[in-house]
C-alpha cells in the first residue's frame, strides 16, 4: 500500500469514527428517563415537575430546576441532575435541594 493510500485510509477511518461517537453523544443527552413525582427520591427531596404549584415552605418564587446550580441542561425541557441517578428533570421543576446558580 503506498503512502498516499494508506494516509487516505486513516483519514476516512477517523472521520467515520468521529461520526459515530458523534452520533452516540447525541443518544446518550436524550436517552435517560424522566423524574416522575412518585420516584421515592422525588419524593425525599418534595420534586414537583411544575414549580408553579409548589406548596412547599421552603420555595422562593421564581425558584426551578433551570435556574438552579445543580441543573445540567442545555436550555430545553429536560435536563439531568445528580442528585437523581441519571434521571431527567423538568426544567420547569423544584426540589427542596434547590440552589441558586
């Protein structure tokens, strides 16, 4: 195999590799199950997808999941947080671990 050859192969190889991890990061941000309320961590830490009806004494207005320090989304619906083992939050969200950014 020549020079040029080869040189061409890895090329081709890298690009093809870095499209396919490419495309498996895109997987791995939607892939994950949402909160739900009844989730017995949920419920721990007074989760409500819908910071709008929270009830809860310690809730500040205007306080969610979106502009909370834990929060990891990339401004859509959903986001994760860590305190939820890999399960997504509403980004319209609250818990009572709520922390300004």
């Amino acid at each position: 195999m020549n020079e040029s050859r080869r040189s061409a192969m890895v090329k081709t190889i890298t690009v093809c590799g870095f499209g396919i991890g490419l495309c498996q990061s895109k997987v791995a941000l939607t892939d994950g199950h949402v909160l739900s309320e009844s989730d017995p961590q949920a419920k721990a830490l007074n989760y409500i997808a819908n910071s709008g009806s929270v009830t809860h004494a310690k809730y500040k207005a205007g306080s969610n999941c979106s502009n909370c320090a834990l929060f990891q989304g990339a401004g859509g619906d959903i986001g994760n947080c860590p305190l939820f083992g890999g399960k997504k939050v509403a980004a319209n969200g609250w818990c009572t671990a709520w922390a300004p950014k």
